[in-house]
C-alpha cells in the first residue's frame, strides 16, 4: 500500500470537494471527544480609579445577604416547587440535547464514509444536504450499534473493577471506622491500573474502529458481522493498518500543536472584543438599571462573544481535520479491499481459508 499517494488523494478531495467542509463540521461539533474551543471566564476590568469601587458594590452584596437568608430560613414551598420544574425541564432539554448530537455524529459520519466512496467509483460530487440525506439511513444505525456492542460491555466492566476499587475504603467509612492504610493504597493502586487500561484500550480501538466502521457502512453487515470482518481485514493487512495510524496520530499531534497559537490569537481577539462590548453594556445598563443588571449584562454579552470569536474559526479548523481524517480511512480502507481481492485472485498468493471481505 503507498501510504503518501492515499494521503495526497485524501489532501486533493478535501480542497476539491467543499461539500464535504459542512459534514465536518457538523462530525466536529457531535463528537463525543468534544469540541471545546474553551470556556469563557470573561469578566471586564471595570477598576477605572475614582469611577468603580474594587471591592463588591452594595447591591450585590445585600443580594447576596438575601439570598444568604433565603437558603438559612428554608426555601417557601411555591418556589421549591418552581426550582424542581425548572430543574425537570433543564435535564429533559439536556437528554434531547444528547439525542440531537448524537443522530448528528452518527449521521454525518456515515455520510463522510460514503460520500468519500461514492466519490472514488463514479467521480460524482454531492451536494452537502444529498450528502446528510446518504448519511441518514441504515449506516447511521449500524454505526451506533457498532459502538454500543463495543464500548456497552468495557464501561459496565470499569464500572465494576472501580467498585471493586472503592470498595475496601467504602465499606470502612460506611461502619464507622478509619480505612486503612493497605485499603487506601490497594484503591489508589487499583484506580491507577484502572487508569493505564483504559489508555490501553482507548489506543487498540483507535486502530481498529475505523476500518470496522467502514465495513458496516459500505458493506451493510450487521454490528457483529462487521467487528468480525473488520478485525480480519486489520488481521490480513495490519502493517499497512498500523503505519497508517501512527502517520494519522502524528497528523493530529501536529494539527493540535499548530492550532496553539492559533487559539491563543482567537482568545486575545474575543476577549478584545467581548471585554469591549462588556464594557459598553455594563456603562449603559449601570446608567440605568442596577449595578448587579449591568454586571450580568456585560458578562453574559461579553461572554457570549468571546465564545463566538474563539468557536466559530476553530470549528471551522476542527471540521476540515475531520473531513481528512474520514477521507484518508475510507481510502485506505477501499485500498486495503482491493489488495485483498488482488491476492486472492493470485493463485499462487490466495489463501482458501481466508476470508475475503467483499
């Protein structure tokens, strides 16, 4: 397999066909890795000396007394009642919320694989909405299965061996009684193990999900039919596999490395421009409403354009790193099948009891 001619052809289809850009995006901004340009601690540096006070204005701090006594005195039973809808409603937007992201991963995914694909046989460039309707069929099912029967079982079996691990020191503190010492150190030992395994298996299912993937969007297998054919694809070719992994994994090292300054530059410009609209907020709300209105305007505006400032461009960055990296697996893959075809065609290099993927 030429590794360098595969990612050469990835690098032409992610410059030649811009309706790839928009799936990334949406891959980028659903995957469960997170896409987290950073967090937002915004506040304006209102301390002009002989205009604002450094310490807390008055308002805020008899709002603070009150909501001080509201908590000492017992929250009234009208207002529990409103906390827990409010409460109710913020968990079921949440879990729709989850729902949304993770239809978007699994069918942007899907699309990208196939998208790629129909691409190398038939040269035909789709449209991003075509691309999201390809996207949205049996593929995306199949993609969340591949992962439920894969990750369902190694998080309930973490979720047991950490048990195990907070076991000796909970039943101790739960009978009243000091843990021990070998107890607290048999935990830690355990979480630490518990650590390294993960990063183990987090590493073996990187080289190997992808070509599974693949199997179950452009071969229609079934969750376990396409693990199964998946790992004997990896079996038959793992050389090729692992060289086009390690040359990946240097690519996002490189992509997060350069995308460092990048990030810093966008941060300093959103808080250039967030603290500049804050400020003007907080002078015009101060002016008139209350000193406590004008600090949540300023921080929720400022805020919200740090946010925009720093997301939108590394979003943007994030969503083309995606569309490469699906690009260079679903070739490598259609590589990879064609080479296996090639040799059992071969008489003298077939294998009868391998078994080809078709």
């Amino acid at each position: 397999m030429d590794h360098m001619q595969t990612l050469k052809r990835a690098w032409n289809i992610l410059w030649s066909y811009r309706a790839l850009w928009v799936i990334g995006i949406i891959l980028a901004l659903t995957s469960p890795s997170g896409f987290s340009p950073g967090s937002s601690n915004f506040s304006p540096d209102l301390n002009v000396p002989g205009r604002y006070e450094t310490t807390p204005p008055e308002e805020i701090q008899r709002e603070l007394e009150k909501l001080g006594e509201l908590f000492s005195q017992g929250i009234p039973a009208d207002t529990l009642e409103t906390l827990i809808r409010i409460g109710v409603l913020f968990v079921l937007a949440m879990l729709l919320l989850a729902i949304l992201f993770a239809i978007g991963y699994y069918v942007s995914q899907a699309a990208l694989i196939r998208m790629v694909d129909k691409y190398e046989q038939d040269e035909e460039k789709l449209t991003w909405k075509a691309g999201l309707r390809l996207g949205w069929s049996r593929a995306a099912w199949r993609l969340f299965l591949i992962d439920l029967v894969i990750y369902l079982p190694i998080f309930l079996a973490f979720i047991l061996i950490f048990g195990c691990a907070a076991l000796p020191v909970l039943l101790k503190t739960l009978a009243g009684q000091q843990p021990t010492m070998p107890g607290i150190i048999a935990s830690v030992g355990l979480v630490f193990l518990l650590i390294f395994v993960a990063i183990i298996i987090n590493v073996i299912l990187s080289l190997v999900l992808e070509i599974i993937r693949r199997v179950g969007v452009l071969q229609g297998s079934d969750a376990i039919t396409s693990i199964r054919q998946g790992l004997e694809v990896i079996r038959g070719n793992f050389k090729d596999v692992f060289i086009m992994w390690l040359i990946l994994l240097g690519i996002k090292v490189g992509f997060f490395i350069a995308l460092i300054p990048v990030a810093i530059l966008l941060a300093a410009l959103g808080l250039f421009v967030g603290g500049g609209v804050g400020f003007l907020f907080y002078t015009v709300f101060q002016a008139t409403t209350s000193t406590l209105v004008a600090w949540i305007a300023a921080v929720l505006s400022g805020g919200i354009l740090f946010i925009l400032v720093l997301a939108i461009p590394m979003l943007f960055l994030e969503g083309l790193r995606e569309t490469y990296l699906s690009s260079t697996w679903t070739l490598t893959y259609r590589e990879l099948n064609l080479e296996m075809l090639d040799r059992s065609s071969s008489p003298e290099e077939s294998n009868p009891s391998a078994e080809v993927v078709a």
